[in-house]
C-alpha cells in the first residue's frame, strides 16, 4: 500500500494526462438534461476498471488562472496509481458560478439538490462508458462536494432511491453534516468521513452523530488539531471572506496539516481498496 501511496506521489510531480468531457447532470435546463464539465483522467484501456468521481468544494475545481487545481490533480494522480479512473466534475462553470465560499448559505444559486443531481447523473454516464466498472464506482467529496456526497447517497431522499446507478462507496472530507442529519440521512453505500478535530467551517461534531446514527455503513476518522482543508499543502490562514462557519462574521481558519494529510490519504486508500477492489473487474 505505501509503494502505491510513494508512486501516486511521484505521479503528482511529472503530471498525468487528462481529456475534457461533457457529462449530463440530472438536472435540467430548458427541458434538456444540465450538460457539466468533466476531466477524466483514465488509467488505461482495456477491461473495465474502478472510477472514483471528484466532487469539488465551494472554490471550484479551479486554480486562480482557470486550470484543474493542484489538489485535484493530486488525488487524481493518488486514483490513477491505483488502477482506477477519475473523473473531476465541475458543478459551477454551467451554472455561471466561479466559487460560492463567499456567499452565504441562503444566497447560493448552486444547492446541495443541484450537486446531488450533478453526482447521480455522473454515475449514470460512467456506468454507460464500456472502460468503467459500473458496480465499483464511489464518489469523493470536499467541504461543499462532501456535503454532496452525502446529498447522493441518502437514502431517506427520493431522487436518490429512483436514481438508477447508486455508487458503491463514499467518502467525504470535511463535509457539512448538520443538514444531512436533519434530513434523516441513511447512507446507500460504505460511507468514510474525514474531518478536523478544529475546523470552524463545518464543524465535526453533527458529522460525529451522523457516523453513530448511521451504524455499520458508516465510519470517521477526526484528526487531531486539524482545520478545514486540512488535507491541502498551504499554512493554515483565517478567512476572514468567508461569512458562514460556526462563529458567522468571524472568518474561518483553512489550511493544511502534514501528519492529518498523510494519514488521511492512508486511509482513504485502505477504505477505497477494501471497497473497489472487492470482485472489481481487471
């Protein structure tokens, strides 16, 4: 597993080709199915192989010079060395949004039912694609995409218990869990939580009791001294941009935490083998 982690790294270094795709939301626009913008980045041909779909936070799947960011292309990579393909979906740019951590949660445009459309309609065009293994797919959320991670796999919500591919697992990294656990959230699928002993963002005690409630489908790993974003290479700043949070108005703290960065990937690792590679297609 380390020879796996060490070579996904070094991936990172040298880049990893990608190809821009078109992918239908379920959601709608003039009566048409919402077409988003995906990045797929294959990890070979042949049989069908494993997916992993990339759902990312409120600051969009972007660098500041409009390219695929660093930490999607490193989990990319992280997926790739694996044997597996992934697919980073872009949630914002159809909906003519850049980044939405800045607005308030009442205020968004772009809802966790948009993402969860946009995450059920991409499991439905890759398990119509003949290089994917349509019973081995998962998603992998951050913040606002951890959140829509949960939002696709309830089971208590309709859209998700008529939508005709269900993942077969789940993970999300700091995620807000405080509206999944009002909605009574019911995981359809292995599901890992992520998240910071300190994040002032989406906080992990509401992602705590959604572990417990939702019993033996469900597990979470809470790194100690860890912010949001606590996976990322940048220091840990305040955002004093960002009006929401668990004290609103007083910013939020983001940044990484090396020893909270490796174990985390260790373990997103260890989850997504045990769960992708169980009867998988080769």
């Amino acid at each position: 597993m380390r020879i796996l982690v060490v070579v996904a790294l070094l991936l990172c270094s040298i880049g990893h080709a990608q190809q821009r795709v078109e992918v239908p939301s379920l959601d709608q626009r003039e009566g048409a199915p919402l077409a988003l913008i995906g990045h797929w980045f294959a990890a070979g041909n042949g049989t069908p192989r494993p997916t992993v779909v990339l759902l990312h936070g409120c600051g969009g799947p972007y660098n500041d010079k409009g390219e695929l960011s660093a930490g999607m292309r490193r989990y990319s990579a992280l997926i790739n060395a694996q044997g597996w393909h992934a697919l980073v979906l872009d949630s914002l740019t159809s909906r003519g949004e850049k980044e939405l951590c800045t607005q308030k949660y009442a205020d968004r445009s772009v809802t966790q039912a948009h993402r969860r459309r946009d995450a059920l309609g991409a499991l439905q065009w890759l398990a119509a694609r003949p290089d994917v293994d349509a019973q081995h797919i998962a998603l992998l959320g951050w913040s606002h995409g951890g959140s829509a991670v949960l939002a696709s796999t309830n089971a208590a919500d309709f859209e998700v218990r008529a939508a005709r591919v269900k993942p077969h697992a789940a993970v999300a990294f700091y995620p807000g869990c405080a509206d999944a656990l009002k909605a009574r959230y019911r995981p359809t699928a292995p599901l890992l939580l992520l998240v910071g002993a300190e994040d002032d963002w989406t906080a992990p005690q509401p992602c705590q009791r959604l572990a417990q409630a939702a019993g033996d489908l469900a597990q979470i790993e809470v790194y100690a001294n860890a912010y949001h974003g606590f996976d990322g290479t940048a220091p840990v700043r305040v955002r004093a941009d960002v009006p929401n949070g668990v004290h609103p108005g007083q910013g939020v703290h983001v940044g990484g935490d090396a020893a909270a960065a490796s174990a985390s990937r260790q373990r997103l690792l260890e989850f997504l083998h045990q769960q992708l590679d169980d009867g998988a297609a080769r």
